[in-house]
C-alpha cells in the first residue's frame, strides 16, 4: 500500500507538473495532440490516483465520522469522474492527427446522452466538494492549520478562473497539506481514532 506521506506529496507536485506541461504545450498555439498532451495528462491521472489514497488517510484521521465519511465518497467518487474525462483526452490525443481533429471527436464524445454531465459538468464538482470536507474536518480537529480550507478552496477556484494557474494551486496544496506528509501518525493513515489523537495534540 502507498505511504500517504507520499501521496499528500504526491498528488499536488503531480497536479502541478500536469499544470506546467500544459503551460508549455499551449506556447505554439495549440495544445495536442503529442507527447506533452500525454505526458500531462497521465501526470494527472497519477495525481488523481494518490489525491484517493490521501483523502482514504485523511477519513481516518477525522476519526471516521459520518461526514468525513462522506467527503471520502463524494471526493473518490469526483476523482473516478474527473479520470474518466482525462482518459477520453488521452484516446482522442491518440487517435487524432491534429487539434481540428481532436475537437470534432471531442464533440462527438461529448455528444453521447449523460456524458457531459457525468464527466465534465457535474460529476468532476465531487472531487472538490470531497476534498474542502475533508480538510475542513482536519482543520476542525486542529490536524491541518486553521486556514487550510481557505487554501483549498482558493485552490479549487483557479482553474475555473484561469487554467494556467494549475500550478499555483499546487503549491497551496502543498502548504496545506504540510502537516499531513510532515507527521508520520497523521499520514500513516493511523488506523485508530487514538493515533488521530495523537496527530491533534501536537
């Protein structure tokens, strides 16, 4: 099993290099498809895969409550989303020769009943909603900083306002989430409401 102290390290420096290689991919006018479309998106879908293993040890250091509960699901549930959308990225950049290209299959794709709701308009929300009810549950039980939420909720709203501050909001991942790589009992995953404990009287 993945140490989450590697995984609160993990998931902000993958999502920030998704943000960078996407930067630099854009510089000629248009991004993929190619090798940085890919490489950036596969970073992602890393980032993704360990934000799930962070948010498992972020429930059981919440002690395993209810809500906490539910912002594991609704944050695993989001992520599945969110992948599902990178993934159809990763296939169109594949299958097409150019961006002209890559936009007629996207619209096609997007096409099929359900599809933008489930994986780009509605479903992907799950995976910030999880996430601000995680950290605020830390935040709440004095394991992350008083103003962690704020962070990620700042966070959160970048891409919305402007895609090439991805990697900005990494590094506001990365200051909330300190405590969490930098304390073995919290990262660790715990296992116990005493371990949790012990993390919130430090």
């Amino acid at each position: 099993m993945i140490n989450s102290r590697t995984a609160f390290l993990a998931a902000p420096v993958l999502m920030g290099a998704y943000g960078i290689i996407r930067i630099v991919d854009g510089l000629d006018g248009s991004r993929g498809p190619g090798p940085a479309w890919t490489l950036g998106h596969l970073c992602f879908l890393g980032a993704l895969y360990f934000f799930v293993q962070g948010f498992t040890a972020m429930r059981t250091a919440a002690g395993g409550n209810r809500l906490s509960t539910v912002g594991l699901w609704a944050g695993t549930a989001g992520a599945v989303a969110v992948g599902v959308q990178f993934a159809i990225d990763l296939v169109v950049g594949f299958l097409s020769a150019d961006r002209t290209a890559m936009e007629d299959l996207f619209t096609r794709i997007q096409d099929v009943p359900g599809v933008l709701p489930a994986f780009y308009d509605f479903g992907p929300l799950l995976f910030f909603v999880g996430q601000l009810i995680l950290v605020c549950q830390l935040a709440k039980r004095r394991i992350l900083k008083p103003w962690a939420p704020v962070l990620v909720l700042i966070d959160t709203t970048l891409p919305f306002a402007e895609k090439d501050l991805i990697p900005l909001g990494a590094v506001l991942l990365l200051v909330s989430f300190a405590p969490l790589y930098r304390s073995r009992e919290v990262a660790a995953g715990a296992g116990t409401e005493n371990r949790s404990g012990l993390a919130r009287s430090r």
